[in-house]
C-alpha cells in the first residue's frame, strides 16, 4: 500500500507535508475522530482529499458553498483523482457522470451541500454508496456563537451516528467558546483527536489606516499593485458598485460582487475571478468564502469588519499559495458606532450580544495596537509570538504619547453634558466653540468649556476615535448614538489608570510602499512568460489558471529554471499527472524545447529509478552488439527497463524472469544491468 508521503509525491506533486498535515493525515487515515484547526493557505483541504485515496470507501466531504466544491473537485480531477459533486448547480449531464462514477465505485470523494442533508433520500443514498469517512469543512458553520452559523450544520452529527463512521471536522478560525460548541455539535461531547496548528499566516503583511479620503486611500493602495488579483471588502452595496467603477475609471479590471445581484451575475463574477489574472472584485462579505483561489495577492477592507473572526477569514483569502500578500484595512468613527448599534440593536440574547462586543473590542484592540500587530491577533487566538517585523507598526513603529489628560478631558466632558451628544459636540466644547446650541444649553459656562485647546479639531477626532476603539465609550442606540461612558473608563476618570495614545494627526495618507516582488527583477520576465502560458492552457481547458498551476509553483519554476522533465517533477505542485499533461509546454518557455521521452520513462520522471532507467539505457545501447560489436542485436523494451528500474532484482534469475527479458537478454546485458543496480543503491 502507498505511503502517505508516496502520495503527496505522486498525486499532488509536493516533496513534503506543511506543518501538521502529516499528523492529521495520519490520524484520519486510521479512522480517528478528528477536529483540525489550522490556518487558511495551512492545507486543509489535502488533510482529507489524500486519507481518502488511502481509505476503503467514499470520503463525503460536507462543504458550505457551491463554488467552493466545483473548484476542489476541478483540482482533484487534474490532479488525477476521481471527485464530484452533487450540488443544485450541476447540469443534468454532470450529475449522470457522478452517479455513474458512484455505482461503477470509481469515486473516492463526494462532495456536497449541508442544506443536501435536509432532504429525505440523502440517508439512504449515502448508506448505499458506502460511505467510509466525513469530512467536513469550514466547521465553525455549526456553532451559533460563530460568524457563520448554519443551521443544515446541525444534522452533521445524525449523521455520523447514522453511518457508523470517523468524521474529521476542520476550521481555520475558532475561538474557545466555538471549539466546545463544534464538539458538542459534531462528536456528541466525545473527545475527537485535536490538532491546533495556529492562525499564524507569516506571508501575509497586516496594516490598518484611519479612513481619510477612503475612496483615494483605497485607489492609492490598489495602484500601488497593479495587475494583481485582490478583493475590496465594502460594507454596503452602493459602495462595492461606486469603488469598483472608481477602479475601472483608475484602468483597473475590475467588478463588483453583492447580494442583491442576480444569482447568474453573481456567478459570472466568480468565474472570471477564478479564471483571470489580475481582476479585482469590489464586494461585501457575501463574497469569499466560496473562493478556492490561491494567487489572491491583496485584499483590503473599505469599512471595518464585523469582528476579528470575520477578518482573519477575510483577509486568509489572500496569500494561500503561501508566496507574499498584502492587506489593507481602513475605520473611522462611523465604523464603529454602525458596529456597536448592529449588536445593541440585534435579537441576540444579552450573554451573546456581550460575547460580540467582546470580538468588536478584539478587532478594535488590533486596529489601534501600538505595537507588532501579528502578536496582539495571535494573542485574541491564545497564541504567542515574536515581533513579526511583517506589519506596518513593526515596519514604521508608531509615535505615541501619554494620553491620559486628554481622555479625562473628553470623558468630563461627557459626563457634564449628561450623556446626551456625540463626539462632533463635544469637540466644540473641549474646544471653546460657541455655537448656538452650546449657548441655547448654557454648555458654555461648563468648566470643561475651552479646556481642549492644546488640539485642534482633527487631533480630538483622533482622540475620540482611540477612545472609541479602546471601549472607553459607546454610541448609545437609544439616544440616537449619543456617546457614553463603559466601566473601562472610570478607572481614568477617577486617576487610578493611565493610557496610551497614539499621536495620529490623521494627515494625508502617503502612499504605502510598492508592492513586494514575487520573484528578482531577472526572473521577472520568465514568471510573466510562464503566466502567460498557463493562462492559454487554462483558457482551452476553460479552468481557472490555478488549476494548472498556482503562482508558487510558477515562481519556482522560474526561480530553479528545469531543464529537463526530470527536473520538472521536481518542482512543487508538479504531481505525475501534471508533468505527463504540462510538463513539456512549461518546459519549452523554460528551455526554449521540450526533451522528448518515452512514456514508461515518463512515469518514472523525478524518481530515483528514472536516472536508473537512463544507465540501463545507456548500458544497453552500448551492448546491443555484444561487447566486441559483432553480435546479434538484442534490446529491451522502455517498459522492461522500467520494471527493471523499479523492481531492482538482485540476481541473473531474478533478472530473466521479468518481463519481455529473458534468459538470452539476461546474458547479454545481465552483469551490467546488475552492476548499475548495486551502484545506484
């Protein structure tokens, strides 16, 4: 039987396991209960698709979105691995090619929909096809305490108990509370082996700005990135439609994605994302999670998210091929209070709508951090970690100072004011701007009244923002936003706590440095020849360009330059399939011509035993004659060469009895062929 790592090798093409694969791979292929946190771009989806092709059996993998199954099917099938999907989006034909794969028990992995559960027939159809494991992605989906939650997730586990059989459930995003829940939910409380492999995504550069002109922010970081593939995460319709022409009119490709578009155009959208290079999507959230495509280079979010789960999600789309990537992420004010509203003003239960201020504090907490914002993230998650040097706090370190005078001046002023304005009133307080509605409410003979002039307006506005982010005070739904003071704050106001600041002027945001290079400036040229050619191959075959191959394994190639098809199968993401398929139209843009082989050689390509078969070759050429030339002329198949490559008999006997050899063919070139055994070993 084939080894884990036999696999890895020969079916998708990688020389060695990401951190935790192996040890999940291995607990899933013995038939272990399994929950895998692992980060996204980590290789979850190989964590179940390779136990599968090791396992009796069909793998049914339970995946949220359509688009999602589609693409993993698709890579499966390049890759040489019969998958398919039922899903409400197969044609008729394509949902004939799954039954018949099924009943002839040529498929290892079936892939469908949580809402497929709900339907009455699907318990027996899995029964008779033979299920053999559950896989479940995006496994957070089951708990209520998630950004997720979906209800269908909730019949997972009747189904697990119906069918006798392990289930693995992976995530990329889970804190505790989901964690317990997902146990209870999938594994009836019984303890699954666990594997927690982090959130870390080192490749990706984090950075968060104050909104300041969000529209030119946005279209100042995009330039700088030009002709690559990015998402824009937008908080409202009106914005993606607005930005995505705002892009378009800067010469960017580019499109919007949201909800309220018809379900044909939405797809239309995701198509073209998944096939072409360098398109940009402008959407709201509803946009992502179905994406399985691993060159997005960037994403940036227009308006701030929901909580720090939903951005660790969001920005995991970008960079998953792990080559570098780059995110963006913009808030204000008015984020904040939209956010605070949405939770006060939601039906949740008061213990939930506390748990999602908690994750809002998390998220606000990483956008006003003052130092490496990778370790502040991974902290929310229970990691720890070094200063990243990947981020733009650790990159430009911040300029701070003691705000503690300033946020009691701001606090006082709430107070005296009775809890009743926003921070655009106050400010004219602190600052000693008599207005008629400070007059009209007498707020000008406060003692607070002109105590703020050391700032101008933009600093307070600063200032309260910070204030904002760091839960000292909340828009109050009930009056219309007006600002009012936490618990956190009375430990300032009374003098028993200080705080720190940073000294954001909100000025004009420069432009952030040019993207970083993928590869040197000398390989540039041959990454973009290489891109090029996959994008006709990807084209013709009406793929997307991933599925031929990612960017890391273009950027390797035009690193590592092969020469020849041998050193092809080298190079990662290359599996036996791949090279047999691509190998010699991505070798010829390499090396200018592709080397011709034998197929039977070809399949020993990258292996020890193809270097073998080359000496039994040259072995052979030199003795078809004899040693003195004038012999009857005998040679050896391709085919007999390889067996003899792979088998590596240790005698003459041994030796004539493979195929198409032979006592006179094992007399002819036996002592040599056995000599190149023994000195290959």
């Amino acid at each position: 039987m084939s080894t884990a790592a036999t696999v890895l090798r020969d079916v998708f093409g990688y020389d060695a396991f990401r951190p935790g694969q192996a040890e999940i791979i291995d607990a899933v292929t013995r038939g272990q209960n399994v929950l895998a946190i692992m980060p996204t771009g980590g290789g979850k989806s190989l964590c179940f698709q390779l136990p599968a092709l090791m396992r009796e059996g069909v793998t049914v993998v339970i995946s949220p979105l359509i688009a999602l199954m589609r693409d993993q099917v698709r890579a499966l099938r390049e890759a040489g691995v019969e998958a398919g999907a039922l899903t409400s989006g197969n044609t008729e034909e394509e949902t004939a090619e799954v039954w018949q794969a099924l009943d002839a028990g040529r498929l290892k992995l079936l892939y469908i929909a949580p809402e497929r559960l709900a339907a009455g027939s699907a318990m027996g159809m899995l029964r008779r096809i033979g299920v053999g494991l559950i896989a479940v992605d995006e496994a957070h989906c089951v708990s209520q305490w998630g950004h997720d939650f979906r209800p269908d997730y909730l019949r997972i586990g009747e189904l697990r108990r119906a069918l006798g059989v392990p289930l693995a459930a992976f995530t990329a995003t889970a804190d505790a509370e989901t964690r317990d829940e997902m146990v209870h939910r999938l594994f009836d409380g019984e303890t699954p082996e666990t594997f927690l492999y982090g959130f870390d995504r080192p490749n990706i550069n984090l950075a968060f700005a104050a909104k300041d002109g969000p529209r030119a922010q946005i279209l100042n970081f995009a330039a700088a990135r030009k002709g690559q593939s990015g998402i824009v995460y937008c908080g409202t319709r009106a914005k993606t439609e607005a930005l995505a022409k705002g892009l378009r009119d800067a010469g960017h490709h580019a499109l919007h994605y949201h909800g309220g578009m018809d379900a044909e155009d939405r797809r239309i959208v995701e198509t073209r994302f998944q096939r072409e290079d360098g398109l940009i999507v402008v959407a709201t959230v509803a946009f992502g999670m179905g994406i399985d495509k691993p060159d997005i280079r960037w994403v940036a979010h227009a308006d701030l998210p929901k909580s720090i789960e939903a951005y660790y999600q969001e920005i995991g789309r970008a960079g998953r091929d792990g080559a570098p990537a780059e995110t963006l992420t913009l808030f204000g004010p008015e984020d904040i209070r939209l956010r605070r509203s949405q939770i006060d003003e939601g039906l949740a239960p008061p213990e939930m709508r506390a748990a999602d201020h908690g994750r809002l504090n998390a998220l606000l907490g990483l956008a006003e951090a003052l130092g490496c914002r990778r370790q502040v993230l991974l902290t929310y998650f229970g990691e720890a970690s070094e200063p990243c040097g990947n981020c733009d706090l650790c990159e430009t370190p911040p300029d701070t100072f003691d705000g503690t005078e300033a946020v009691r001046k701001a606090l006082s002023a709430i107070l005296r004011t009775g809890e009743y304005f926003g921070a655009g009133y106050l400010i004219d307080v602190l600052l000693g701007n008599e207005t008629d509605r400070i007059r009209d409410r007498g707020h000008d003979g406060l003692p607070t009244f002109g105590v703020g002039r050391e700032f101008d307006k933009r600093q307070w506005q600063a200032v309260f923002r910070q204030m904002m982010g760091h839960d000292l005070v909340r828009p109050d739904p009930e009056r219309h936003g007006a600002l009012r003071m936490t618990e956190t704050a009375h430990p300032i106001l009374r003098g028993e706590a200080s705080i720190t600041l940073r000294r954001d002027l909100i000025t004009k945001a420069a432009r952030r440095p040019a993207v970083k290079a993928l590869v040197s400036d000398e390989d540039a040229p041959l990454l973009s020849a290489l891109k090029a050619k996959r994008r006709a191959l990807a084209e013709a075959a009406k793929v997307p360009a991933y599925v031929i191959f990612n960017d890391r394994t273009l950027i390797e190639m035009a690193e590592t330059r092969p020469q020849t098809l041998d050193q092809m199968a080298r190079v990662n993401g290359v599996g036996a399939k791949k090279l047999d398929k691509y190998g010699a139209d991505f070798l010829s843009v390499i090396a200018g011509e592709a080397a011709a082989l034998h197929p039977a050689r070809m399949k020993l390509a990258g292996k020890p035993a193809g270097s073998l078969f080359d000496r039994l070759q040259e072995i052979q050429l030199d003795l078809s004659r004899g040693e003195d030339g004038t012999g009857k002329f005998l040679n050896c198949t391709a085919s007999t060469l390889r067996q003899i490559a792979e088998q590596r008999p240790r005698c003459l006997d041994s030796l004539a009895r493979i195929n198409g050899m032979g006592e006179q063919k094992a007399e002819r070139f036996g002592p040599a062929f056995l000599d190149a055994l023994q000195a290959a070993d």
